[in-house]
C-alpha cells in the first residue's frame, strides 16, 4: 500500500504538528517501549532518562509512523483507531511523511553526536539500519510487507522489540567494553545463568510470549477489517473469529503456563505471574467490551497499571539481569 493514495483521507485531527506527533507515537503504548528499555538497566543515572524519552517518543514515531503510513486505507475505517492507544484515524499520508522526516532527524542526530562521543559510532549505525530494514520488512511491499504474509509479522516484530532492549544495553549497561552483553552458563548443566545484552534467557523468552500476545490480540481486534481488506495476518488467514480467539487465548495461558513454572523456581517471578493472569482475564473483559466502551477503556487502564507495577517491581528486583 505504498505511494498516493487513490482517495483523500480526512485528517480527524486538525491539531498542531506537534500533537500530532505525539498521537503517532502511541503513547498508550509506551508501558511497552518503556518494559523493553527497563529490563537491562541497571541504574537510573545519565543516560537513562533521556534514552527512555527518546525510545518512547521519536523512536515510537519511526515505528507507529510507517504502520500508519502504509495502512492509510484500511485505518480509515478501523474502529480501533483514534485514541492514544492505538494511534490517529484518518491522518493524511503528506502529514505521516512530515512527521516520519521529523522523527529520522530526532532520532538519528542524538544518536551521532552521542555514539560519536562515546566512540561507538559503529554499533549505533549499525542499530539504526535495523531499526530501519526491520520497519520497512513490517510495512513495505518493496521489502516483503511481513504484516501482510503471516506468520512471518510474529519473528520481524520480536527482532524489532529486541532492538531497544539493545539499546538500552549500550546505554544503561556495559555496551562499551561488552558489545554483546554474553555471559555463558556457569554450569553446562545449568543454562539459567546465561545472559545476552545483559538480560537472562528468562527475559527473553518472556519477551517471545510478549510479542506473541500482543500482536495476535490486536490482529484478533482488527479481524474485521482485515478480512474485509482481505489482508494476510495470521489470524486474518483463519475462517473464524471464534478460532482466532481461541489461538490468542492459547498464547494467553501458555504464557501464564510457563510464568508459573518460572515462578516455582524464582520467587522474584511472582509479580510477572501474575500479570500473566491479568492478561488472561483482560482479554476476556475486552472481548465482551466493544472498542472505545467506558469498559473497554477501564479494562485498558487496569491492565497498564498493572504494567507500571510490573516495570517498577521487576526493576527493583533485577529480575531479568540478575
């Protein structure tokens, strides 16, 4: 779905460029963004803060913006759309592509001057062509349009996900003198102890059923429209919207599964377990909710405070690094 349009699409906004940047970068999402960014960290002094804004915000923008970008038909009667969870309805695609150009200049400048001072201007650039083929593999015709040939959207959105954990890493870890954060298993016997970019193989597992969660659950709420636009996500692919509920309630329970496992192990586990369960009822609640209900919404907000529990719980306990 690239190049002009065939129709104008109405903005619904008709507010500032700035506001509009900031409805792009989903800020209903950022519980996520911040979740991968905390997880290796292991203090909150310089640059953290700074790295987190320019995660959520510019970066969000680059990644959200593209989706927008190449979706403009479809979103325009996605009824998922127009919030600060799921992003702007109806935004033209010359205003997407002011604000794709605004967010390459606020990304990719604080990255130069800071790589370039740290001398690492290696490894950022090279992070930053990820970030740019893993979006582009997500949302252009031109390089696969893995949104469009499911399964293959799951493994490119893991690998973008991956992306700031990286890079919060560098930032917030020991990127400098350990480019790969690898520490391997104390015990051949063991592998609970072995760490890439600082996190243990517990995160990223934990950060697999993320993925997998998120992305059917949303695929699951577009299922409607992406039939009708005959789009080829995973979920879009099955005959029904009852069999596509019951795959994303499966990743559901694996994941809430495999935490409780963890948990009988790792008693730090505990609070992730348990959001693991939250997650389980909140699908229930918000597939009886109709989107953008006060219940919708109240089911939306309870499920991001357990988030900042969950963020600010694990942080404090070191979970994924220790």
């Amino acid at each position: 779905m690239e190049g002009t349009p065939k129709k104008d699409i109405v903005s619904d906004s008709g507010t500032s460029f700035v506001i509009d940047f900031f409805k792009v970068s989903r800020p209903g999402w950022w519980i996520v963004t911040a979740w991968l960014y905390v997880a290796p960290a292991k203090s909150l002094d310089f640059p953290f803060w700074p790295g987190l804004l320019y995660a959520c915000l510019p970066l969000n923008v680059i990644v959200y913006g593209l989706n927008d970008y190449a979706d403009v038909e479809v979103d325009v009667t996605n009824t998922r759309k127009g919030n600060l969870i799921f992003g702007p309805k109806g935004m033209q695609r010359p205003r997407l592509r002011k604000l794709l150009e605004a967010a390459i200049l606020c990304t990719l400048i604080p990255l130069l001057m800071w790589s370039y001072i740290r001398q690492e201007i290696t490894q950022y650039l090279v992070w930053y062509a990820l970030v740019i083929l893993i979006n582009c593999a997500y949302n252009l015709n031109s390089f696969g349009h893995c949104s469009e040939n499911g399964p293959f959207e799951v493994p490119v959105v893991f690998f973008g996900f991956t992306l700031v954990t990286v890079l919060s890493y560098w930032l917030n870890g020991n990127g400098k003198n350990d480019l790969w954060g690898y520490q391997p298993a104390s015990d051949s016997d063991d592998s609970t102890t072995m760490k890439l970019f600082g996190c243990n193989y517990r995160y990223w597992i934990h950060l697999w059923f993320l993925v997998c969660r998120t992305q059917l659950w949303t695929e699951y709420m577009d299922y409607e429209s992406d039939r009708a636009h005959k789009r080829g996500t995973t979920l879009a692919k099955l005959p029904s919207k009852n069999l596509a509920r019951l795959v994303v309630l499966a990743v559901l329970i694996a994941e809430a599964t495999w935490n409780w496992r963890q948990y009988e192990v790792v008693d730090e586990w505990q609070t992730i377990f348990l959001f693991s369960l939250l997650g389980v009822g909140s699908f229930i609640g918000m597939d009886f909710a109709p989107l953008k209900s006060s219940s919708f919404m109240l089911v939306a907000l309870v499920q991001s405070a357990g988030g900042l529990w969950l963020i600010q719980d694990c942080w404090q306990k070191q979970v994924f690094v220790s």
